[in-house]
C-alpha cells in the first residue's frame, strides 16, 4: 500500500494464501503460496504498466495474464 498522498486502490482477485503462522504447511500448500504469489506479482505489475501509459497517453496493449 502506498504511503503518501496517491489513492491505493485494492481489487479482489479471488485467491489466497495458506496461513504458515497457523500451521506448519505441507509442500504442496507451500507451493500453492508460491503460486499464488506469482499470480499476484504479474497482475500487480500489469496494473502498473496500464497506469504507466495512461499517465503518459501511450497506448498500451494488454496481453492475456
């Protein structure tokens, strides 16, 4: 979340994440989390990249995540 003056929008992308603070996590929940976290990064540096070029006035052309 950003700490100065701009607007932190969230959007609920339907995942989550297994709680290791909880429970010890087998591997297979482990590599969910790491999944999961992969998925969340690429849809978050997209968002970055569509706010990048309409600041600027570049078209920018989405490809499929």
């Amino acid at each position: 979340m950003m700490t100065d003056s701009r607007m932190a929008r969230r959007e609920p992308l339907g995942i989550f994440l297994y709680d290791p603070i909880q429970k010890k996590l087998t591997s297979e929940q482990k590599a969910h989390n790491r999944e999961t976290e992969q998925i969340a990064e690429t849809v978050r540096a997209k968002r970055q990249l569509e706010v990048q070029a309409s600041t600027l006035g570049v078209s920018h052309e989405s490809s499929p995540i």
